[in-house]
C-alpha cells in the first residue's frame, strides 16, 4: 500500500477534533459546577488526545454530503463516550499513564474516578439530546440506535477480554481476537462513527452494511498498532507506560501469536507468568516477555496482520464510498488508512 | 491460531534478523489468516446490526412489508432518496403544525357565554418579514346554556407604538363566520395576518373581537422583521 504525506490526516484531525473538542467543553460546562465531580469530568477531554472518532464521524457526514454542524453533537457525543471508557478501563487495568500524566483513578481515588466515568457517559448521552432538533424524529432515533449497538458492543467486548485475563485463557485464536477487537475496540472508534457520519451525511439514505467492513479493517488496524506502540513506542509521545500491555496480561494478538508458537518450556513459563496478577509481575519478566515476542517473531506477526487490515479498509473502503464525489473530508477518511499503521502516537 | 513464525531464527524480523524470504512468506500467510477470519467476523456483525431493533426503527432500507415480502423499491436509492426528502418536508410540516398548536393552546380557554377565551390570552403570531404573512389558530368554546349565531371575527387594525399600521383588510379569518355554535362544542378560528411589503420592522399590537361576543376580546400581536430567525 502506497504510504500518504502525512500532513493530510494531521490537518483533517486538527480541524475535526478542534470542532469536537469545543462542542465537548460547551456541553461539559451547560453540565453545570459540582464539587468532587466537574474537574474530573474536564480532566481527560482537556489533556488532549487524537480526536479520531470525531473527526471520522464529522470527516464521513461531509464525505456523504452532510455538513459537519449536523454531526457535531453526535461527534463529540462519542469523543465523551471513549473519555468514559477511558476512566474506566483505567481503573480495570490498574494503568498508570493516561496522555502523559497519572490516571485520573490514581490522582483522585478509584470511587471519585469511577463515579466521573458515570458522569462523562451521561454527558455524552444528553449531548445526543440536540439531535432531535437538529436531524428530526427518524434520524434522531437512527443515530440512536447506533450508540445503544455500539455500547452494547464496547461493553460485551471489555468483559470479554477482562474475562479471559481472570481465567487465564491462551487458547484463543486470530477469530477470537478479532472478535474481542471488533466488539470492544473497533466498533466504537470506526464502525460507529462512520456508521453515524454516514447517516446523518446521506439523511439516513446510505447503505450502511459496506461501513461495517471497512470500519473493522480500520479499527482492526488501528488496535493492533496501538498493542505494539504499547511495546515499542516512546513513552513521551505514546502516553502510556512502557510495557503496560505485558504488566496487565492482555490478550493482544502478539501474546496470543507467542502462545501458538512458543516451544513447550517458554509456553510453561508464558502460562506461570499471566497467572499472577498485575501487581506480583515485575519489569524484568515483562521484559523477557517482550524478548521472547521478539525471538518468536510475534511482533513481526502483528504488524504484517496490521498491514493486511489496512490494505482491507483501503478496498472496503471503495465499496463504502462508491459514488460519492472525491472531495477534501473524503480524501481525508481515506488518509487514516496509512495513518493507522504509520502513527507513533 | 496458526504459528507462522521461526522460532529458531535469531530474531523475529522486527529489526534486520530474517531473512526476506522468511519474512515475504510470514507476511503473505498473516495476511491471508487475517482476511479470511476477518471475513467471517464482519459477516457475523453486519447480521447482528441488521438485526438489532430492526423492529423498533424502520430505516428505509431493505424491508419487508407485512406479508413478509421484500418491497421491490427498497434498494433503489433515488427511490430511498424521494422518501427522505419526503420525510423531511413531513418533519417540517408537522414542525409547522406543533408550533401552530402551541401557539394557539394560551387561547384554549373556557368562557359562560359560548364565546372566545375570557380574555387572559393572548394569541402571539410567528415573525413575519414584509410581504410575507403569519397565522395562529383560535378556539371558540360554547360552555354557555344557549345556541350562539352569527359569530363574526375580526380586528380594527394593528399598530406599532410608533403609530406604524397593518390595516384590518391586512388580517383575515377562516371560516369569516361562525353561522351557529351549538352549546358544548367548539369552531376553530385561522387567523392569518398579511404584511405588507412596506411594512416597517416592529411589533405590531392589535386585539382580536367577535361580532355578537360583546364582553370578549383578545390581545393580538406579530412581528414583522427583517430576517426571519431560523427554525
């Protein structure tokens, strides 16, 4: 796949997560002052992150002849919702790095963290009250049905893998990855929002069957760079701890590559390791963990799966926007695709 | 999941250590696993969304109709198009219809004498840009124990408070004339004010009367602006 400057889709989340990031602050503060809540409920919107799903989703309304003003609440609706999640799978993950900077569990205690997770998730969801006015009863309600899909997706998807963490289960394959993948990652940062985009961009008129596809492809890649940005990434940029991935024991495709092709003392050892938990696992051994995902070739692995998604999302794509005109917002969707693979941040 | 790697190469590939031929088949096989259980997971999702509420929300799209068949139409886009626009002029309308229904519900009152409101209402027009006209709705109720007749609206004109008119030919009713109103029922009234093109912006003040309602009356008011705002 040709790679792309990668000046376009840093423009296009500038301008679109600009757009997002001011809705998400006028729709915070009409949330009204409380003590013990509202600074946490600013704190992870105002640390700045990527502005990727709104930007998909306002980037996919032009796209499809809608006008970014019409997707905004739905927009910024989501850039809140993932900023929910983010709290909460903080907590779960007992992460120590979110963007930079200690996580907001660990700067104001877990019961105040989680009751902000709660409260941003319901922000998000009153923001979604605007569409009735804006798009009408029918679309209003369409736009809606895609979150209550979404959600239950992202939720299902974050038990699952949560699950396979308490179980300590490695007896998992590509379909099972991609199927947590699909549900707890890809369908609220690219299905959704193109989904969303599309519907409102078109008036509820396109088809939204082909966005699923190229959504997965893209979210697909997206997540499995993030799991080796998690590995190999400067931690300055990448914002998370070094080597989390491996701390906490998540199943990413490079830990499950590992198991499938480790001989049958580096599996034993692998096996003894996710055992414990996170806090009886030191650097050094996920350290060696990392050595061994190297010697195994599982890095390799990820990223030559990851670039087999993005050449996906790049034909999917095709079908998915077959017939619209090429314009700036579609050339821009069309721009993440390198971006998801390429990014260092 | 398949192991695809070479555990005995020095290293995985990320940095130099494989050879090209290791890493050209490494990466043709993830490759084709991922595809094909890719495939498999988008097909499976793509019947799960489908499925989803599919009872609750109609979308336009493939559907079938009550006896289970698929409406020939439903994957024509400019057929799906037509609907669309057609359901947004729906949604205006019914827009239309609301606010014309709020503005008429302060005047939804009760009277003794099988007349219009007692008086405390006041029917408010939409804005209205010079030429251009504004209408609200009135109800007359006969709560009273005898027939009414002949119940004739209309108003002697309305004025700015800089003295600036809308004339009384400028404000029409429909129906012109109630003939009778039994007792315990109700006759809407259409009030439609017609600015004249010369009109100056401002709003004008008038009140609303009922030939044979001697004690009822009802305060009217429209602004007529420039720019009409946006709804």
């Amino acid at each position: 796949m040709s790679s792309r400057c990668p000046a376009e889709p840093y423009r296009g989340l500038s301008h679109y997560g600009s757009l997002a990031a001011e809705e998400c602050r006028r729709q915070l503060r009409t949330s009204g002052d409380a003590s013990y809540l509202t600074p946490l409920l600013d704190d992870y919107p105002s640390r700045g992150g990527k502005g990727l799903r709104p930007s998909i989703c306002l980037g996919t309304c032009e796209a499809f002849g809608g006008t970014a003003a019409a997707a905004l609440p739905s927009a910024a609706s989501i850039e809140l919702l993932h900023n929910a999640f983010l709290v909460h799978d903080d907590i779960e993950d007992a992460s120590l790095l979110r963007r930079g900077r200690p996580t907001l569990h660990r700067c104001w205690g877990t019961p105040l963290a989680l009751n902000a997770g709660d409260g941003l998730a319901l922000v998000a969801m009153s923001t979604l009250g605007a569409n009735g006015e804006l798009l009408g009863a029918r679309l209003s309600s369409l736009v809606m049905r895609e979150f209550e899909f979404m959600s239950r997706q992202t939720v299902s998807g974050q038990a699952l893998e949560l699950g396979w963490r308490m179980d300590n289960r490695l007896d998992l394959d590509a379909d099972d990855y991609l199927d947590l993948i699909m549900r707890k990652t890809c369908w609220y940062t690219t299905v959704l929002p193109l989904r969303v985009g599309a519907l409102i961009g078109s008036w509820g008129t396109a088809d939204l069957d082909p966005l699923v596809a190229f959504g997965f492809h893209l979210g697909a890649a997206f997540q499995i760079r993030d799991d080796i940005l998690n590995l190999t990434g400067d931690v300055s940029r990448y914002g998370k701890e070094p080597l989390g991935d491996l701390l906490e024991g998540k199943r990413t495709l490079m830990l499950l590559h590992l198991a499938a092709a480790a001989d049958s003392s580096d599996r034993s050892w692998l096996e003894c390791y996710l055992d414990g938990e996170r806090q009886d696992r030191r650097l050094e051994e996920a350290t060696e963990l990392y050595e061994l995902m190297r010697r195994y070739g599982s890095i390799a692995f990820a990223e030559s799966f990851a670039s087999g998604m993005a050449e996906a999302a790049r034909i999917s794509m095709e079908h998915a926007f077959a017939g619209l005109p090429d314009t700036p917002a579609r050339e821009f969707v069309g721009s993440l695709i390198p971006y998801m693979i390429e990014r260092d941040a | 999941m398949s192991a695809t790697s070479d555990p005995n190469g020095a290293d995985g590939g990320t940095d130099g250590g494989a050879d090209l031929e290791w890493a050209t088949r490494l990466a043709v096989e993830v490759q084709r696993l991922g595809l094909s259980t890719a495939d498999a997971v988008v097909s499976r999702f793509v019947r799960l969304v489908g499925d989803f509420g599919a009872d609750r929300v109609d979308r336009g799209g493939s559907e079938t109709d009550g006896s289970g068949r698929v409406r020939m139409v439903a994957d024509d886009s400019a057929y799906r198009r037509l609907q669309a626009d057609l359901e947004r002029a729906l949604e205006g309308y019914l827009r239309l219809l609301r606010e014309l229904h709020e503005t008429a519900l302060p005047l939804l009152g009760r009277t003794d004498d099988g007349s219009a409101t007692d008086g405390s209402g006041r029917l408010e027009l939409p804005q209205v840009r010079p030429g251009g006209s504004s209408s609200g709705r009135v109800w007359l109720h006969n709560t009273s124990a005898a027939e009414a007749h002949a119940l004739r609206p209309w108003t002697p004109g309305l004025c700015t408070h800089s003295g600036a008119a809308i004339e009384p030919g400028h404000v029409t009713f429909d129906p012109p004339l109630v003939p009778t109103l039994p007792i315990d029922e109700s006759a809407a009234l259409l009030v439609m004010v017609s600015a004249p093109p010369d009109a100056a912006p401002g709003v004008y003040h008038g009140v609303l009367l009922v030939e044979n309602l001697p004690e009822q009356s009802m305060p009217l008011a429209v602004e007529v602006v420039a720019q009409v705002a946006p709804r």
